[in-house]
C-alpha cells in the first residue's frame, strides 16, 4: 500500500513539472480559464487531500505556485482571474481550504492577496 502512494506521489510530481514547463508562454497573456488554474494544482494534490506532507521550497508543489505568482502578477486583470479561481478550487475542496490556504506560506510565496473564502479578488 504504501509503495503504491509513493508511486501515485511520483507521478503527480512529474505531472506538475510538465504543467509547469508547458505554461510558460501563459505568463505576458491574460488568463481567463480556471481549468489552466485548477490544473496548476495537481502537484499540490497530496497535499490539499491529505494535509501532508507539507510542501517545501524548490518542491514541484512549490514551484506550481510560485508559477501561479508570476501568472497573477504579469499585468492586465491575471491577479483577479487567479484570485477567482482559487476562490473556486477552495470552494470545490471545502473540507480542505485550509491546506489551499497555507500553500503560499510554506513556498515562500505572496500571491498579493489573501486566499481565504472572504476575499474581494475585485481589488
């Protein structure tokens, strides 16, 4: 059992480092889908799931969301699509919004805003 959910781990590690290598061109365009989103947080999967194992700087999880930081942060209205979506995915996985929440903390990332179900992404 758990050599099966090492190799599910491995797996999403390597599904999220192709996510992140293939949505470099994402960062100067104006993101309007939340699949694009949503998809970033497959590396984070394990963890959003499960509350552990926290994720760590230079983790595939934390590198997702430190790609997730430049998207919000390339111009136009990026930040308010990301802030939207996330308002989504933690309402999707409302039992887990909290390990949502705290992925920017443990990578050492600020997304400009607060990722709590209260937050106004208009701003």
């Amino acid at each position: 059992m758990e050599f099966c959910r090492m190799g599910s781990y491995r797996a999403w590690r390597i599904i999220g480092v192709l996510m992140l290598l293939s949505l470099g061109a994402l960062s100067g365009t104006p993101l309007r889908e939340c699949p694009t989103v949503t998809q970033l947080f497959t590396a984070c999967s394990y963890y959003i799931s499960y509350g552990s194992p926290d994720p760590m700087p230079g983790s595939p999880c934390c590198d997702i969301v430190s790609r997730l930081n430049i998207i919000a942060n390339s111009g136009g209205n990026n930040k308010q699509y990301v802030c939207r979506c996330l308002m989504g995915l933690m309402e999707t996985h409302s039992p887990n919004a909290t390990a949502i929440a705290t992925l920017p903390g443990f990578c050492g990332v600020s997304l400009g805003f607060t990722i709590d179900p209260n937050t106004d992404c208009t701003l």
